[in-house]
C-alpha cells in the first residue's frame, strides 16, 4: 500500500516520512523554550515547584496535531513518537537551559493499559530527546499504580484524591539530586504531570523540568 500523509490524507512522496511537507510546514509549532517564561510554566505555579515547563506543538480539536496524535496513541503508529522526537531533539539541542538535565523520564501507563496497547505512547519520543540531549532515558523508575481514567475529565478535587498515590517511585537513589525532564504526550489541564511530579518531587534534591508532544491552548 502506498505511504500517506497523517494530517491529509494525501500519497506521499519520495523524500516526504509520515507527513506531506505542507502538513509539515503547517504544524503549529509553539516556539516555546526553557529559557522565556510561557504559558505551560503558568499552568503549574502554585501547584508544583517545575523549574520549567515547555511543549512542542500546540492541540486543537481539528488540526493535524490532533490527526498525529490520535494515530500515535491509538492506531498503532509508534514510528510518529520517534518523529516527533527527532524533530524535537534537534531544536531542543540547539536551546540554551537544558544542558544539565540528568535524565528523561516517560510519563508511565499503568500495566494493564500497558499489556492492552502494547505500548506506551509517549516512550519513543522520550528515548529520543534522550538520545538527541545526551542523557539518560529512565523508562521503569516512575511507575502507575492504579489503572484511572484520564484525569482531565475529572473533578480538580476528585483528581487531587485519586492522584495522591496514583503513581509511586521504583528507584529513589538513582534519581537523588538529579535534574529530571518530565515528559508527556499532551498537556490540558496539568492534573498528570502535577500528580507524576509531586511523586518525583519527594526524592532528595530532584530538580524538576516538563515538556510535551503538545499543549492545549
């Protein structure tokens, strides 16, 4: 079967990968760093201490982000992490403010979702910001404890009562006094990156940082 673009729809051609080079040039890239303040670091003050929080992309409910994102979580599509994560690498390289981080972590699936998918979404991005950053990529030392819903759809205090313990840390000692990128597939209302951060957030002298595939604006 000939290769398609993910945002159109539309028959590749020689040169072109996953995406037609419009869609490319059309996907709405925030141009967000880890050096400016934006409006990802505004989503967490007052709920957990991030050093900095950045994204990618930006989401809406009709765009190719959207038609990306659907493939990558649902269809199978692994192969759009890496792309999305070597496209991101490259800039993230070339930004001043991420030169000390540590280690990258994956935001975790629980493993029932896991075992189900057969994959978690967002690891092949991670591994490779990872490999384009030079750092370690620690995939098992967070992990989820209790197989929720999304927390998007719930409640702040309903989210807040079941995200207390909803994800644990394996491993304190590896990450004691490391600085720590946090990654996730999109970013809405913050509930799973504050609930994953404020369990990396109880080991001594973590420094926490966040970025995602994409931010709803």
């Amino acid at each position: 079967m000939p290769q398609v673009c993910f945002g159109c729809n539309t028959q590749l051609t020689r040169g072109e990968h996953l995406l037609c080079t419009v869609c490319r040039n059309d996907l709405p890239i925030t141009d967000y760093n880890f050096l400016e303040e934006n409006p990802v670091d505004r989503i967490f003050y007052g709920r957990i201490p991030v050093k900095k929080a950045t994204s990618f992309l930006f989401f809406s409910q009709n765009g190719i982000v959207k038609q990306l994102l659907h493939h990558l979580k649902y269809k199978n599509q692994e192969s759009i992490g890496a792309f999305l994560g070597d496209w991101y690498g490259e800039i993230l390289k070339e930004q001043d403010g991420l030169e000390q981080i540590d280690a990258i972590i994956p935001v975790p699936l629980h493993h029932k979702k896991l075992k189900k998918r057969g994959y978690n979404q967002i690891d092949l991005f991670a591994k490779r910001l990872a490999h384009h950053l030079n750092v370690k990529f620690l995939k098992d030392v967070l992990i989820k404890t209790a197989n929720t819903k999304t927390l998007t759809k719930k409640s702040r205090f309903n989210r807040w009562q079941s995200t207390e313990e909803l994800y644990q840390i394996v491993d304190s000692e590896l990450l004691k006094n490391k600085k720590v990128l946090l990654v996730d597939d999109v970013i809405t209302t913050g509930a799973t990156i504050e609930a994953c951060g404020s369990a990396l957030l109880k080991v001594e002298g973590l420094e926490l940082y966040t970025a995602a595939i994409a931010i709803v604006p």
